[in-house]
C-alpha cells in the first residue's frame, strides 16, 4: 500500500488531540498528543504541556507591588536640564486663588483646600474659565518651542556645557 503522510494534517491545527498520526486515531493512554514536549518536572507522568517559556520571558510583578497592594507607575526619568512642562489652566488657577481660599477658611486642612478649589473651578463662569484656558495654552506653545530648541541643542551634542 501507499505510505501514508504523517505530517500534520488540517485537523492536526484544531486539536491538540487530533494530533496523532491518523485524523480520528487517539494517542495511547499516557502518551502525549503528537509534537508536545513533557514538562521535565513530571519525569514520563502525563499531564503533558508544552515546554514552558525561559524565566527570563515570564512575566515579572513590578518591584514595588505589595502582595493584593496598588501598583505604582514609575515616572519616566527625563534627562536633565530641560525646560520645565507648563502649568495647567486649573493650577493656573489655583495659583492664584489659594491664598484667598485660605484666608477666607483658616481652618480647613490641605485637602480640604483642593476640594475646594475644585468646586470652585467647577462652578466658575465660563467667560473667566477661558482666560486661564488661554494662558495655559499659550504656557504649553512656549513649552513645545522651547523644547523643539533643546532637543535639538542636545542632539547637535551640546549636551554637556563646560565650566
């Protein structure tokens, strides 16, 4: 008779069962299905899994998370000595009101004072809202600018000033 192909078939891609040499055939009680390594862990016992990936490609828990804890993002180190990113319309506007804030509520505590300050952004008219939107939009133009021109000092290697 003809010899019979015992490469992996179309049903072989469905099924890690019908990975036996005939489409239908079931692999002998312990064996493995066809092309899955044992785990060397289980010396000959079945289950069988595929071979498990090098430690190095595990997935790693980031170093500062607790066991059930909140995981902290790292911030991302920027080199130093560029120019400082922009305040927004909200700090812009708490700038300039925390003072009043406090004065008008000695008692209230730190977070108290942003709870406040957040109300009062919220409930601000429009019209008054814009101006800070506009100063702050003008703040981050200058920023990008100002950045474009550092990026482009430090990759000409004007990194390193002398002194």
């Amino acid at each position: 008779g003809a010899k019979r192909d015992l490469g992996l078939c179309s049903q072989a891609q469905q099924s890690p069962r019908a990975m036996w040499a005939f489409p239908g055939q079931q692999p002998p009680h312990g064996m493995p299905p066809y092309g899955m390594q044992p785990h060397p862990a289980y010396h000959g016992q079945f289950p069988y899994h595929p071979m498990p990936p090098h430690p190095a490609m595990a997935p790693q828990m980031p170093p500062d998370a607790g066991a059930g804890g909140k995981t902290r993002r790292r911030k991302k180190k920027q080199p130093a000595g560029g120019p400082k990113k922009p305040a927004t319309s909200f700090v812009l506007f708490s700038n300039t009101v925390r003072e009043e804030v406090k004065a008008a509520n000695p008692g209230l505590s730190f977070t108290d004072i942003g709870r406040k300050l957040g109300e009062m952004w919220r409930e601000m008219d429009p019209n008054v809202r814009k101006d800070y939107e506009k100063r702050a939009t003008d703040a981050k133009d200058r920023y990008m600018e100002e950045k474009k021109a550092w990026l482009a000092q430090r990759a000409a290697g004007g990194m390193y000033h002398e002194g």
